[in-house]
C-alpha cells in the first residue's frame, strides 16, 4: 500500500463517496472530508474530518496536522442547483479551489486534482466530437465556475510550479450515492425510480444526446490521471474525458431490455436549457495519447451493472 496521505473534500458527493473508497485500496492514508457525515462504508472504511472548504485555516490546520501529500478537490455545487444559488455556487466553486490552491502552495502538498466538466462548453462551441481546445461559452454559473477554475489551475502550474491535473467529466452514473444537482442526474435517477416503480417522468427531451460515463470508469480514470508521470501531462487545464453518448430515449430502450414494463414520459424543465448548451459527444484524444485513458463501459454494459447492483442493494435493506 502506498504511503502518501491524502485528503478529499466533498467526500460524501456522487463521486467523492466512490473515489475515496477506490484510493483506499491503494493508499493507506486517505482522509475524507466533507460538511455533512459519512455513512456506510464511506464512514467505516477510514478517517473522516469535517471540512469547509471556504475556511482556509481548517484546510491548511488539516493538511499539516496530517502531513497530506495529495488532494482531490471535489467540493463544489453542480449546474442545476448552481442556477437557482449563483451566489453560492460562485462563492464555494471559486473561493473553494481558491483556498486549496493557495494551501497547496503554502504546505507539503505536492498534486492536487480539480474537477472540472463539460459544463466549460457553451451554445457555440463545435457539439460533435468537441475539441479539446475551442471555443468556450458557457452559460450556467457552474460552467462559468469550472471555466475559470481550469484557469486558475493552469496559472498555478505555470507561475508557480503546482502539478495540478483536471478532468472535464461528461455525466456520470453510479448507484451507491445518488447525483445532486446535476443535469444529467435523470441518468441516475431512472435506474432507482425503474425498479422501485417500473415507471419514470424524464426532465430533459428523449432526444437529448449528451456524453456520459459510468462511475467506475470514471473513478479509474481519475487515479489513472493522478499517477501519470508529470512529464505526461500536457494539458494543465483540463482533460476532455467521456465514455459514451446517448439520449434518454436510448436509455430508455436499454433499461427495457431488463424490465419489459417500464414505461417513460418526457416533461422537460430548466434543465433543458442547460443540457442544449453542452456537447453531445467529446474528443478525449489527448487524455487517450498522453496518459492512456480507455473507457471500459458502454451503454449496455453500464445498464445491465446498474440495474444488478441496486437489485443487490436494495435486497440488504
Ligand atoms: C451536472 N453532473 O449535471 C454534473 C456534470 C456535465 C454534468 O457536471 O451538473
């Protein structure tokens, strides 16, 4: 087991909760941090700190009591819910990475991971196969947050040596800790509301193609990036990623491949608006060239693992 400590803020989110369970199969210190208790075996499996990213002296008075080596910035509000609390999204998206970027450079810290997403793409940029490097007009203060975050990120690497990595996540899928927020949560949420009712109301159009990634994938792609020899990594804003692209009606036919009654309706809400801002599929060559990335799920793989794994779940309850 490898020694570095590390510490993940936004533990108990969709993809900290995963995250922070993965790196404990490899590292024997991994610190998870959040404002709200873990529970499960988020809760069981290793240290917990209360952490509010928006205090720089419980941060720093953390990552030197602990002697941390690596952090995994994940604390941030997504776009659906960003919309309806810009403030708030600003203020914790901004000053969040802000206080991390700044304790890193002020401590032991030597590579800190910020998330970023395809929320950077806005109505103009290319939608088919979007470039790593293009046009960027985001319209959601989530976007707008992760945008200038890449930034900030990359000003840090170049001015003042800080190896810090990124991800552009497409949405992604998992079932151990539901989504929150997000535009892309109906995938999730469809799974839950197919076997507990057979039935699901769909806040985006059927024909809404967006990119997308199932959680293991995801969490592997992370590590993966983080463990790249820095010599590697070209892109010090943040790497396009995605798995695969598909629209709810597609989903839709996939899950009824395992439950033949299910039935779907579409009543498409705000968060219309903000999926047709965002691409319907992304080129993640760069991360394909410079660190190896390869997804390993598809639609019908990801489908048939989410329906077995709440089925498993929800038989232990
Ligand atoms: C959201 N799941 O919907 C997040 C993600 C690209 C989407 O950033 O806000």
């Amino acid at each position: 087991m490898k020694s570095d400590t590390i510490l993940v803020t936004g533990a108990c989110g969709q993809i900290g909760s995963e995250l922070v369970l993965a790196l404990r199969k490899q590292y024997k210190n991994v610190i998870a941090s959040d404002l709200k208790e873990p529970t499960g075996e988020l809760k069981e499996s290793g240290e917990f700190v209360r952490l509010d990213v928006l205090h720089k002296n419980g941060l720093s008075e953390c990552v030197h009591q602990y002697g941390v080596k690596q952090m995994y910035h994940l604390a941030a509000i997504l776009s659906a819910t960003g919309e309806q609390n810009p403030e708030l999204a600003w203020r914790i998206n901004m000053k969040g990475l802000r206080n991390m970027l700044d304790v890193c450079t002020e401590s032991s810290v030597q590579k800190l991971f910020f998330p970023s997403s395809m929320a950077v793409f806005g109505p103009h940029t290319p939608k088919v196969n979007t470039p790593q490097y293009t046009v960027m007009d985001p319209n959601t203060i989530y976007g707008i947050s992760k945008q200038a975050g890449e930034r900030w990120c990359d000003w840090y690497f170049q001015k003042k040596g800080l190896d810090v990595r990124s991800i552009r996540y497409p949405g992604l899928i998992s079932y151990k800790t539901k989504a929150g927020g997000g535009t892309t949560d109906y995938a999730v949420d469809i799974f839950f509301e197919a076997l507990e009712k057979k039935k699901y109301t769909c806040f985006l159009k059927e024909d809404t193609l967006l990119p997308m990634m199932y959680m293991p994938d995801a969490v592997r792609g992370t590590i993966e990036l983080m463990e790249a020899p820095a010599e590697k990594i070209t892109v010090r804003s943040s790497y396009n990623l995605s798995g695969f692209s598909f629209a709810p009606a597609e989903l839709a036919a996939e899950i009824k491949k395992q439950i033949p009654d299910f039935t779907i309706i579409y009543q498409p809400d705000f968060r219309q608006s903000i999926a047709d801002s965002w691409p319907k599929s992304m080129d993640d060559s760069y991360a394909k060239t410079d660190w190896g990335w390869k997804p390993e799920f598809d639609l019908s793989a990801m489908t048939k693992d989410m329906i077995a794994n709440i089925e498993a779940m929800q038989e232990t309850v």
